[in-house]
C-alpha cells in the first residue's frame, strides 16, 4: 500500500518508519531540554542527541568473570562495557565516564564493599574493570549506575558462599572447660563450622564430611594410661544459613578424661576440655551437695605444702615429683645429689570446705582450732588440673591454680566428686556456659534483676566543670547505696542543657579521668610514660638492675630469698615482707627465679595496694555483687567495662541511620563524610565516636549495640560546623561545596567542640 504526502509516494513502512524517527528525534530534543543536570549532560549539545552521540546507560553492558557460587576471600573481577545511544563504543580510554558509580552491599548485614576501578586500553578502549574481595557470605547486591541512572539490568545480585572449614574458627557452642557427666550418660557437643573469615559453613558438602572429625580421649591420672571405653556417634544437619555437626559422646567407665576434638587431625578453638565421669552414687552425692547451702560440707584430703611452689619442684612435670617423692619416702636418710629434685615435705592433713562462692583448704590446731590455709573463688579463673595417685596415700590428686598465689595439689579419697561439685557451682554461678557472649547475657539479666528492688527516682548533681571532682565529691558525700541507683540528672554550671543522657555520659568520662589523673594523689604510678603490667615499661630502672640481672645470670651466689626489704625514702630499712609463707627462709635458685620473679611482680603490682583495692572491691560490690564479677576472667572484665577500642568502619557503616536529606546530601555529602571517616585514626574515630555518644568506647556489642542507634541527621545549614545530640547519638550535618571542606569542618568540630553544651 502506498501513500501521496506532499506529492511524494511512499510505502507504509517507509511511512511508519518516519513516524519513528520523528518521535526519536522529539524525545532526544526533550530530554536534553530537561536535562538540567550539567554534570550528567557535560558538553553535549543538541546536535549530539540527535545523532544519539552520548553515553547512554541503558544501552551498557555488564560481563561477570565468574560462576556461581562462587566462595568468598577470592578477588571478583566484572566489566562493564560502555556504548553510545547509537549503538557505537564509548571510548573510555580517552573519556573518563562521569558518573560511574559501582556499590556493592551485602543484603542481609548492609555492609559496603570496597571496589576498585580500572579503564582498560586497547582494543577494550569501552570497557571498565571492577575488581572487588568479599569476606561475608551471603547475597550481596551490585548497583551500577551512570550520571543516577541504572546500567542495563542494574542492580544485580550475586551470592557467595562459605569457604572450607577451618578448625581455629571453629566452635563448640556453649562451651564448658570441663563436663560432668554420669557412666554411659549421652552429651550432645553442637559445633558449627566456620571458615577463616569466620562465616558458618553452610554448604551440603559438609553433609558428608563429618568422619573428618574426630575425637580423642584419654584418662588422666592413672601412672599407666589404659584403653577408654566410649561411644560416639556423629551427624550433620544444614541449611541455607549453616551448617551444624552434633557429636553424642558418652564414656562408658568412672574417671576424669582429657578429651580433644579435632577437624582434620587439627584441634578445634575450643575443643579442649576435662571430663569427669561419676558413678550413680557419685552422682547423688554431687547433686545433694549442690542442692544445699555448701555450711558443713567437706571432704578430707592431704595438701602438699604450697611452698613446695617455689622449689624445683613446680617445675616439673607432675609424674616426676611424685618420683621424687617416693624417693624420699623409700630413702629419707640417702644423701642429696645436686643433680636431683629438691626434697618436699610429707603430705598434711587437710579439709577442703566448698560453698557456691569459695574453695576453702583448712587444718585444725589440737584437733579443735580451725585455720585458713587457702582460699580459692568459685569461678572460672580457678583452674583444676587431675592426676594420678599420690604416692604416699594412694589417692587421686588435683592441683588447684587461680594464678593469684602458689598452686597447690591435693591428694582425696573423693577427689571426683569434691571437684564435680566445685564445676556444678561454677556452672550455676555464670548461668550454664562459659562463652563470654553467654556469660555478658547472664550478668547483665542478673544485675538488672539485684537492681529492680532499688528506687530508680531521679536525683540531681549539679557540678562545676572547673572544678569538677571537688563539686562532684561534695555532690555525692552524703549518698546511700539507694542514692547511688538512681538515675543521674546531671547539670553542668553556667551551660543551658537538658540532661537526656548526654551530660551524664560526659560526667561519668570525665569524672573517671579526674578520679585517675596522678596530680589528684588518688592513684599513683611508675613513672609518667605510658603504663602496662609488668616492669619493662612500668618501672625500667628496677627491670634492667633487677629482673633482666636475674634473668640473665647465674643467681646461685646471690643469696636471693622469696622476701622484700621494704625501705624508707631516707634508706633506712623498715620491713622485710615475705613474699610466700616462710619466703625469708626458702633460697632462690636457677630453677625457680621465674616463679620468684612471677610472685615479686604480683606483690609490687597488686599485694602492696590490696588495702586500698579491698576498699575499692567494697563500694563497688556494694553495686555490682562479687558473684557476678567473678564470673570473667580479667580480659573478658576489660571487654566489659571498656567495651571495643577498635572503631571499625564497615561496622559504623553497617549500622548507622541516615535521617532526611536531599539526592545531593545522601550521593555526595555522605560519599564525602565516609571518605574522610575512612581516613581517620583511631583516635580521630574516637572524638567523633565522642562528641557525638558522649563516651570514645563502644559497648561490646560495636555501634550494633549502641542504644539509640548512631544517627546521621541533614542539617538544613551550609557550610557551617557539625552538631549533635549526645542524648540520641545523633551528628547533624550540614552541605558542603567541597571533599576538602567536610574535612575541614569535621576535623575541627571533633577537636574542638568536643566538650561542653549549649542550646539554641
């Protein structure tokens, strides 16, 4: 079919055709009209729109240099592949794309991943090389977008899995350092594998691969090992998200075992551990014990004298003292050869007293008169060593350790049940597992729990800030305990501030820092360099004269003792302070200058102040009971107080909250703000982390467990200085022109504006 036009025949597809163009040409024409966008249009002029001479990102594509699913840890490689809206190639090699922007999320943990971009040369002169490492399984979204628009089917998602097992990262869920259990009784150990990025596997393979773990036992104590009767049976259950394998072990004879769990012939992370197995006897016993209040119960037994510690004797092995024992036993009056073990003493008798708090070792005087040789805490800082027959009585014995003073080894006729019921207690005490995660649940469901009989009423301290610890001493001079839990109200003189949190946050961190400051004489040190725990950088003078002379010498013509002359500022000598019981009369020697020197650190450092720490330890448990203290070792307390001094940015990233803001503020004021951020130290984060938390430490938890949630609100100011609201943990930021002006504004608000309130 044809038509006349202007006296011109043309087909209908010539017609149609036409048409097409015509519309084509329309749109481009509008869309450069409206494209008010200099940035994205660039140069471009009209006459580049017709002829559809520009990049045009519907018209890229997007190759991948992989397969799924791919694991995790390996450098991922895609290109994106730039054309005109003509279909030609853009040449990227003589034309940086503007507006390039490739963000790469994990779905589910809202973590960002770093990407690199590379413009290849010839002959791939359109081509644009993302190289990226992730270190999360997962889904993870790719968005590809030039000048705000998607490239082609942008955003993509892609998913990486899981890496191979790898036993340092791999677990026993709630975990136990020693395990009660009953002859035949069945234990589920639940393990979840993780690879080296800690990430549970969650891959079906692991189905199969459960023979590759395996399980050795074997018994402590006996002087010859025999065969351990046990049954293990093993299974694997997986899912999308991971993968756990269950281990059914049950020991079929009484004893106490030592037992490691290994993933190919490598120990897992926590795979070490003490089991003690009871009869049904043993276990009724344990259970009555537990059931009562610990007044009255003991168990007898012989204590090898602690000051044995710091003979040779210590120093080897628990089999060869016993040797050295039932030599002294078999010949007292032989002559001593110096090439042999120091003698030790018979064995006393002793009672061992266990209460849901403490381990006590007593003897009595005439049979009548009670005396505290030892005192152990019932938590997981005592630690419980077993062996085999002593060689005097026969009996099994355990050696007792909490690190704060000289081991000391028992020989009980019970001795499996007194120490069972020790780890009952334990167990009772830091709520049935000994992961910190778990422990921290348990301590703070506790605390809140002492804590809801108190008022929590509000009281008001209103401090100076020049003069902070004297206003805030006479603030609180007159407070009971019942003052002490209630909520703060704090109010800093002469500054208008409504004290939602923030003001108190800020008192507490700067009332600490007054109460430690050495020109206050609250607390001494060293020296005025930076502290640690041991003398090296401490006290260096007393380290290089005394311990590395020790150390390094021949110590046995220096008539050294377990002693410390205490002497006055005139030199005078005041005291001598025995170090160990009898220490004035036990010699140093080669072979235990490192338990001497152990023990001196632990009296210069700690046994010198104990007065003052007990006061210390008394107002606090007043607030926090012992208890529940006791339940962490000293690392695990440090975490717990101070929290993670580790900003890290992906976690930051991860877990803020952006409120508000134009396209403009969320692409490139926030592009900026986390360019900066990511430059910072340690301790800019931690300023920033402070002026607008209040406190330059995070909870245990990271910025995941801060509470409220770290905001980022857009200030409707330009070019001004960040604000916050400490109350809320919220940094109100303004727009900036300039990369280089948010870091000036940022740098300059965190160090200077760090301290103080105002209200507008």
């Amino acid at each position: 079919m044809f038509y006349v036009i202007g006296g011109v025949t043309v087909s209908v597809v010539a017609f149609l055709f036409t048409i097409k163009f015509l519309f084509e040409l329309a749109a481009r024409v509008v869309s450069f009209l409206q494209n008010e966008d200099r940035e994205r249009r660039g140069e471009r002029t009209i006459y580049d729109y017709v002829r559809g001479n520009y990049l045009d990102p519907r018209s890229c594509k997007v190759s991948w240099d992989w397969k799924e699913p791919c694991e995790v840890g390996h450098t991922m490689v895609f290109r994106v592949h730039l054309f005109l809206k003509n279909g030609q190639p853009f040449p990227a090699h003589t034309q940086v794309p503007l507006g390039l922007r490739v963000l790469i999320s994990h779905v589910e943990l809202a973590i960002d991943v770093p990407v690199t971009q590379e413009v290849l040369q010839e002959p791939h002169f359109n081509m644009v090389k993302i190289a990226f490492t992730v270190r999360k399984a997962g889904r993870y979204e790719v968005s590809i977008k030039l000048g705000g628009l998607n490239v082609a089917y942008s955003p993509y998602y892609k998913n990486f899995q899981a890496g191979t097992v790898v036993p340092s990262k791999t677990k026993i869920v709630c975990h136990f350092s020693t395990l009660v259990l009953t002859c035949g009784q069945q234990h589920t150990l639940q393990i979840i594998p993780r690879d080296e990025y800690n990430n549970p596997t969650s891959n079906s393979l692991y189905l199969t691969d459960h023979d590759a773990y395996s399980v050795d036992i074997h018994e402590l104590g006996p002087l010859e090992e025999g065969s351990v009767e046990v049954s293990c049976e093993k299974s694997v259950m997986s899912n999308k998200q991971t993968c756990q394998v269950f281990l059914r072990l049950a020991v079929l004879q009484r004893g106490c075992f030592h037992t490691c769990i290994s993933y190919q012939n490598q120990p897992i992370s926590n795979g070490d551990f003490d089991i003690i197995v009871l009869n049904e006897n043993e276990k009724s016993a344990v259970e009555r014990n537990v059931s009562t209040s610990g007044v009255g119960m003991y168990f007898d037994a012989y204590l090898y004298s602690a000051t044995n510690a710091a003979n040779s004797q210590w120093q080897l092995p628990p089999m060869q003292r016993r040797q050295s024992i039932a030599t002294e036993d078999e010949d007292e009056d032989s002559p001593s050869d110096s090439s042999t073990p120091e003698k030790v003493k018979k064995p006393k008798k002793v009672y061992c007293y266990i209460s849901p708090k403490q381990l006590s070792v007593k003897e009595f005087y005439l049979k009548i008169i009670p005396w505290r040789l030892f005192t152990f805490r019932v938590c997981p800082g005592t630690k419980f060593s077993y062996h085999g027959p002593d060689p005097v009585h026969k009996l099994q014995t355990l050696v007792v350790d909490d690190g704060l003073q000289p081991p000391v080894e028992l020989s009980c006729k019970e001795r499996n049940v007194m120490a069972a019921t020790f780890i009952r207690f334990l167990h009772k005490n830091i709520g049935g597992s000994e992961t910190f995660q778990d422990k921290m649940n348990f301590f703070q469901r506790e605390l809140r729990q002492v804590h809801m009989k108190r008022p929590h009423s509000k009281i008001t301290l209103k401090v100076s800030r020049h003069g902070l610890l004297d206003s805030s001493l006479k603030a609180t001079r007159n407070f009971s305990i019942a003052d002490w839990s209630k909520n703060f109200e704090v109010i800093f003189q002469d500054e208008e501030a409504l004290d939602w949190g923030g003001p108190r946050r800020e008192w507490f961190e700067l009332i600490c820092k007054a109460l430690f400051d050495t020109s206050n004489q609250l607390f001494a040190r060293f020296s005025d360099t930076n502290q640690a725990l041991y003398f090296e950088t401490d006290d260096p003078e007393f380290y290089k004269s005394k311990v590395c002379f020790i150390l390094n010498n021949d110590v046995g013509e220096m008539e050294l003792v377990f002693a410390e002359e205490k002497y006055s500022k005139s030199g005078q000598l005041e005291k001598v302070i025995e170090l160990i019981s009898n220490g004035a009369q036990i010699q140093v020697t080669n072979s235990n200058k490192i338990f001497y020197l152990n023990i001196l650190a632990q009296y210069r450092l700690a046994n010198q102040v104990r007065d003052e720490v007990e006061h210390f330890l008394k107002g606090l448990n007043e607030l926090v009971p012992e208890n529940l203290l006791a339940i962490f070792d000293e690392n695990e307390l440090e975490l717990l107080m101070c929290g993670t001094g580790d900003i890290n940015i992906s976690d930051f990233k991860a877990h803020v909250i952006v409120v508000g803001g134009s396209w403009h503020f969320r692409e490139k004021i926030m592009t900026w703000f986390w360019t900066v951020v990511s430059s910072f130290t340690q301790e800019e984060l931690a300023r920033l982390l402070q002026f607008t938390t209040g406190s330059s430490q995070l909870p245990p938890g990271g910025f995941a467990a801060l509470c409220p949630s770290f905001q980022i609100i857009a200030s409707p100011t330009h070019s001004s200085l960040p604000m916050a609201h400490t109350c809320f943990n919220q940094l109100c930021l303004p727009t900036y022109d300039s990369y280089e002006e948010v870091h000036k504004m940022l740098k300059l608000a965190i160090s200077e504006g760090c301290e103080g309130f105002g209200m507008l």
